[in-house]
C-alpha cells in the first residue's frame, strides 16, 4: 500500500520521535500528512469536525510563526549585510 517493505517502515517508525526534532522538514511533512489522512479518515459527527478544525488551526498557527521568525532572521541577516 505504502510502497515500502516492513522493514523500512519499521525502520522509520522507531526513528520517528528523533527525525521530529532533528530532520529539517520532516516536522512539517509529518504534520501536513496528518492533515491528509484525519481529513480522510474523519467522521460526521460534529465534534469531531469541529476538532478537526481546531487542529488544522492550530497547526497552520505553528507554521505562520515558524515562517515569521525565518523571515525576520533572514530581514536581520540582510540588515546587518547592508549595514556593514
């Protein structure tokens, strides 16, 4: 299903928790995957759209401010550059 034998997805679970704090993008992949398959996989219930929901907020919240503190490291790289 996955394309992948037992062994490597085996591999990739145990390495899961290491490569959530270590691999760049990985974090955000697994995240945005997440999305994919609880919106695949929710139900009816409004409850648990609502959470759904919540979820996807809170994790694009996340982003945002991940890609703020990047753009604002990046504007006080190219200021310091320029000043120099």
């Amino acid at each position: 299903m996955l394309g992948r034998d037992r062994s490597t997805v085996a591999h990739m679970n145990i390495q899961h928790e290491g490569n959530l704090e270590h691999w760049r993008g990985y974090k955000n992949l697994f995240e945005y995957a997440t999305l994919i398959v609880d919106s695949r996989m929710s139900t009816s219930s409004t409850a648990e759209k609502l959470s759904e929901i919540t979820n996807r907020i809170f994790i694009l919240e996340q982003e945002a401010t991940r890609l703020r503190k990047e753009l604002e490291e990046k504007l006080k790289i190219e200021i310091q550059y320029n000043d120099e």
